[in-house]
C-alpha cells in the first residue's frame, strides 16, 4: 500500500496544474505584445540617430558662435549638417565635417545606415522649410518637427523655437 500512495502522491492535482497555466498566460499577455516588430526597431533607431544630430548642430552652433542647419532631402531619405545655411538646393549645400571622422563630411542617408532600410522621412516642416537652423544660442530659428516612418509605425522628432529642446514621439503604431 506503501508503493501506491507514493505513486499517486507524487503526480499534479488539477488545481495546480491550471495556476500553472493561469500565471504562463498571464506573464505571455504581458510581454507578447512588448515585442516589436523590425519597422518599429529601425524607425526608433533612426529617431535617435536624428535627436543626436540635431544635438550635435545645436552643440556647434553654441560652440563655434555661428549657426548650423540640419538640412533634409527627404526623397533621398538623408540630411547633412551645414554651417551658416541660407536655404537653397539640398545637392548645393556643403556639410560640414563630422566630427567625430574628420574625413568624412556630416551627412546621413538613414537607408545605409545599418538596419534602417525600410525607414523614410515622411515629413519635414520648420516654418514651411526642409532644414532647422540653430543659432549661437542653441535657439531654433522655428521650432517644427521630421516624421520618420517604418511599415505602420511612425516617429516625430521635434525642435522647440525658444530652446532648441529636442524630443521624440511615437505617433503611430
């Protein structure tokens, strides 16, 4: 009698078989729907690459006293940072240096980046202007905004007027 009740001591009841259950479902709702898809992966990355070199135009134009302008050619899904930009043609304007690869000018075309591929500049609005100009104060000239879109997810990265703030915000999903 000894070996049967081991036998049935050690199996699972019903009960705990189904919290077992209850709680993997509960921590699956949880983080199934965290997971993102590869369009939202490059479109954040994208934003982050665009916020940093907004702070890197406004770094300059505090630095050197002079004014930057990130301008942006969105059907060619790039932007370079120029010095003392007066508006014209995205193809006549000339980069700056990067600074951080002195060989290298300061422009970005977010489709060789790696892994952006699908993302593109839907939107670019400063006044009515393609390019946001920083001026040695690290104002903006107009605040405004770029929309970067991947597959059904959409950023905004915008530039507040009075202090040149940068942020970024999910839009759409």
């Amino acid at each position: 009698m000894t070996t049967r009740d081991r036998a049935t001591g050690a199996a699972f009841t019903l009960i705990e078989i189904l919290i077992v259950v209850l709680v993997l479902a509960i921590v699956a709702a949880i983080i199934v729907p965290n997971i993102g898809t590869a369009a939202d992966s490059q479109v954040v990355s994208a934003a982050r690459v665009v916020q940093s070199d907004l702070e890197v135009a406004r770094s300059l134009a505090l630095t050197t006293q002079h004014s930057h302008s990130l301008v942006f050619s969105p059907d060619r899904r790039s932007y370079k940072v120029v010095a003392d930009y007066g508006g014209g043609a995205y193809a006549s304007a000339v980069a700056v240096t990067h600074p951080v690869d002195p060989s290298k000018t300061f422009e970005v075309t977010l489709a060789s980046l790696n892994g952006m591929e699908a993302v593109t500049v839907f939107a670019v609005n400063f006044g009515g202007q393609t390019y946001v100009t920083f001026q040695s104060l690290g104002d903006a000239v107009a605040p405004g905004s770029i929309t970067l879109r991947a597959g059904d997810f959409e950023i905004v990265v915008s530039v507040e007027g009075l202090t040149g703030i940068v942020t970024v915000t999910r839009t759409r999903n």
